[in-house]
C-alpha cells in the first residue's frame, strides 16, 4: 500500500468523532424571545433547537415528544405556569433538565424551581452573556444560579434561604410579573392593542391577564386599577 495511503488511513483513524450537539427545547410565549434564543444557539454548533413551545400545555408535549437534553423553560406561560409545567415535565421526563428563562424571580421562588427539579436560572436580560456557558453547565452536571456555575446546591440553598428570610417581599396580592408588567401599562395609559404590541402577545391575552388582575385585587375598571396600583405600590413612579 502506498505510504500516503498509509498516512491517510492513520489521520482517519485518529480524529475524534464530532460530538452530536445539545438538543434544547425553547418554552416562552413570546415569539420575539423564541426567535431571540434561536438565533443565538444558531450560530453555536454545539446546539441545536429541536423544538419550541408557547404556552405551558405546549412545552409539556414538546417535552415528552422530543426529549431534547435541556429544556429553556419561561417562569411564567400561559395556559400552565412555568412550575406547574415543571412539575410535570418532571414527573413524565425527569432525564431532561430544566432551565428557567424569566424576567424577574425572588428568592422564594428559585428556592421552590430548585426543589422541584430545575437546574438553573437565567435572567432574561443577562441571556446574551450567560446562555451557553449555563447551557453547558447545566449539561455538564452544575446548576447555574445568579449568573454563575453552582457546583454545591446546598451551600447555594442556604445562602438563598438567608436571602429569603431578610428580603421582605412586596405584596402583589397574587399577580404574577407578567401581570405585574400589565398593571403597569396601565398605568401609563396603554390601551390593550399597545399592551400586546409591547409584549408580543395577542389582545385576547391581555384581556385575559387584565381579568384575571380584576379578580385579584378587587377592582372593576382600569382607573380602578391605576389608582390601586399607586396606592399599593405595585408600579415604580
């Protein structure tokens, strides 16, 4: 045989098989954040998107039918919460792990997504910084919690029970943050069309946020709840 042959057969026989990228799943009911997050693990080889979800019935299906390695799970989904997905998800395919994706969560919260099963947190606005370095922490048997690798959960859980215990938390009379963040357009005069077109949701989703505050607090008109609002301290003025 001749020796470039040789030479050719030996180079084959030692380049590492290309390992087979991490499958995610992208829950959110926000098109533009699906999009987003896409397109970032888009230009990383090392993962691919294999499905996505906009509600919490959804990324359960998705979950179960595709089995991807992590799933990027948003706090708050409509249809089913982001925890109450969780736990189910859990239940049916406790091989994926689970990374919330969300805007704002308190102390309590992480404590609770960690006792149900979640591997990590990420902040909606620290996602450009953190995604695959969590991703791959995650994957590699870590948890990340506020920006960074945790590799002792208990030592993590303690400091987040002290945390909890000497952060008093507002009072939002039941509102989850997406209401939260209703309640606040509100406040500034956006009608339902300017709710929606800010959110990347539809009208009929605010209607539904916008009644489910309703019943919360006990009001019945929207200068109700602007005036409820500033009075309870649940927007910054």
């Amino acid at each position: 045989m001749p020796e470039k042959d040789v030479k050719s057969q030996q180079t084959a026989k030692k380049s590492p098989p290309t390992a087979a990228p991490i499958r995610i799943v992208v829950a959110d009911d926000h098109p533009v954040v699906r999009f987003g997050v896409r397109n970032m693990l888009l230009n990383d080889p090392g993962f691919a998107v294999v499905g996505e979800a906009g509600d919490g019935d959804d990324a359960i299906t998705q979950t179960i039918e595709l089995e991807p390695d992590i799933l990027l799970l948003d706090l708050m989904m409509p249809r089913l919460p982001g925890l109450e997905a969780m736990r189910a998800i859990m239940t049916k395919a406790p091989r994926v792990k689970i990374v919330l994706l969300t805007s704002t969560i308190t102390p309590q919260q992480i404590i609770e997504a960690l006792q149900i099963g979640a591997r990590g947190i990420i902040l909606k606005d620290a996602v450009v910084a953190d995604l695959a370095e969590a991703l791959r922490a995650v994957l590699g048997g870590d948890y990340w919690i506020g920006g960074e690798r945790v590799a002792n959960l208990l030592k993590a859980l303690q400091q987040l029970t002290e945390q909890a215990a000497v952060t008093p938390e507002r009072k939002t009379y039941g509102l989850t943050p997406r209401e939260l963040e209703v309640v606040s357009c509100i406040v500034e005069g956006c009608s339902n069309r300017d709710v929606a077109k800010q959110f990347s949701i539809s009208e009929e989703t605010v209607k539904r946020h916008l009644s489910n505050v309703f019943d919360k607090t006990g009001v019945s008109t929207r200068l109700e709840l602007a005036l409820f609002a500033i009075a309870h301290k649940l927007v910054e003025l």
